[in-house]
C-alpha cells in the first residue's frame, strides 16, 4: 500500500529544501511505500493523500484546514528545519505502522 503524504507549506526555497530533506529521511527511514507530495494551502483541501503535515508557519490556517480538508493534519511544531524533519518522520512512521497492523488483523 502506497501512503500518500501531503506537505503544506508557502512556495518558496526553503520548502523545497524541506520537501527534499524529507524525501532522504523517509528514504533513510526504510519508509518506501510513502508519497511525499508538496502543497499548496489551497490544494490541499482537495488532495487525495492520506496525511497533511503543515508547516509551522502556516499555523494560522490549521482550524479551517482541519475542517475542509479529508485527511488528517499534523501541524508541525517548529521551524527548525532537522526538527521538523525528524517530528515528520516519526509522525509518518507511526501512521504507516498503524496502517500495517490494521490490515494484519
């Protein structure tokens, strides 16, 4: 099973480095069914992924993406980028492990 992730985040450099800093750690992690896909706010109301990890300066928008959007959404708790990676990861891994031992029983 393919998990599907979504990254919010503004458009920019720095997310770009964070898109790419997590798809070497979900790599480095063994995580080989997760998706990483970036997001803008507004395409993530519509996206179809599994998890919506926001990024910490887009804090301000968590209630109304809580309540527009399918998928569950992890606001991400700084903006210190080797923290929010390792928070993404061990949120990422504690899903996809979940979904394996839900689909084992």
């Amino acid at each position: 099973m393919t998990h599907r992730v979504g990254l919010v985040c503004a458009a920019g450099v720095s997310s770009t480095f964070l898109a790419h800093g997590l798809r070497v750690a979900i790599a480095d992690a063994g995580l080989d069914a997760v998706k990483l896909e970036p997001l803008s706010a507004d395409r993530a109301v519509t996206a179809e992924v599994d998890l919506l990890l926001l990024a910490h300066h887009l804090r301000g928008a968590a209630d109304e993406l809580r309540t527009a959007a399918a998928a569950p959404i992890v606001l991400l708790t700084t903006d210190d980028r080797a923290a929010v990676i390792d928070e993404a990861i061990g949120e990422i891994a504690r899903r996809v492990a979940d979904t394996a031992s839900m689909e084992g029983h």
